[in-house]
C-alpha cells in the first residue's frame, strides 16, 4: 500500500469525506505550481485544501466550513500518508494569511486573523530554495505529536493543552523515566512556544 505522492493523497482526501458521509465524485484539474515540494512549506496541506475546496464546491455546495476541511486533510496523511499531521498547516492554508490558532478545542478550534503586512514594517517573507526536502522524514516528523500526547497521557490527559508547565516540571524525573529526554523538551517547548 502506497503513503508517499499524489495518488495517495488523493486517495486519503476522498476517503476523508467519505469517512464523515459527505458526497464525492469526479473531477477534471490541471494544478501546477511553483511551491517547492517537500521543502516544509505546506505544500501537501495546500494540495489538500485545493482538492478539498474543489470537492466542496462541485459536491456540497461551497457549504462545508474550514475546519472540516482541514479535517479532511489531516485524515489523509494521517492515514494514507503515514504523517502524523495536525491541522495547523491545513488550516493555515485554507484560511490564509496570519492567523493565531487555538486548538483547546480541537473540535473547535478558535481561529482569528491578524492584520499585519511585512511591507508596512519593512520586510519580506522570502522562502530559499536549499536544495533539500523533508519528504524521508515523515517519521521524525511524526515522533514531535507522538511524544508530546506521550507527555499529556502520563497525566491522563489527550494533549499538552490540557497540562500546566507546573506539572511538567514538578514531575520532570519520572516523566523522563516514563517518555524520554526528547519527549519532555518537546513538551518543554510547546509551553515556550505558545
């Protein structure tokens, strides 16, 4: 069974809206583009949205919302594509821009945009083309979520979201027994970060 490329993508994608009983069908689409494949800018996630968009506005109508279709996504490479995604990247792409995204309700997620362009303060977003993609690291990608729920189950909790730095850090020594070193900087930085 095949998890790499556009065939199981596509695969993932109409079996995603099948998954949660929404209609699909066929489609003819010429999609070209200048994003660098596996270069970690989304360019899956962007794919995903355009399909998803695409199915949406032939099948239902433009009706369904970003967060299903973000869902949809995240079940492809998830389960077709053997990337243990999140939605950030889904979601970022279908809604654009810049945004903060809360995911305490990942059902849920509160999703606002941010008013900002690079040119009013005197920047530009530039992307380097390094030569070097991420497409065989699907694995250490996937380790990141997997050791941080590894951290949030040890307080029988789903994610990190649900635990306090305090509780990381009042029992760093049997959590580091328990998931690892890497497993609690990781979750060290979720709390850094966010």
């Amino acid at each position: 069974n095949e998890t790499t490329g556009t065939l199981a993508l596509l695969k993932g994608l109409l079996a995603g809206f099948r998954e949660q009983g929404l209609a699909v069908g066929g489609f003819n689409a010429y999609v070209a583009t200048d994003v660098i494949s596996a270069a970690g800018v989304s360019s899956s996630a962007s794919f995903e949205m355009l399909i998803c968009c695409i199915v949406n506005t032939f099948y239902h109508e433009g009706a369904l919302d970003v967060v299903t279709l973000a869902k949809i996504g995240k079940y492809a490479e998830n389960q077709y594509w053997n990337k243990q995604s999140g939605l950030l990247d889904q979601l970022s792409c279908a809604v654009g821009g810049i945004l903060t995204i809360d995911f305490a309700n990942i059902d849920a997620p509160s999703i606002e945009k941010v008013e900002f362009s690079f040119d009013a303060v005197g920047y530009a977003l530039v992307i380097v083309n390094t030569g070097k993609g991420h497409a065989d690291l699907s694995a250490e990608y996937s380790s990141i979520p997997m050791e941080m729920k590894a951290v949030a189950a040890y307080f029988g909790c789903e994610t990190l979201s649900e635990v306090s730095l305090d509780q990381v850090r009042d029992n760093v020594g049997t959590l580091r027994e328990a998931v690892g070193d890497r497993a609690v900087l990781r979750a060290f930085h979720f709390f850094t970060e966010n």
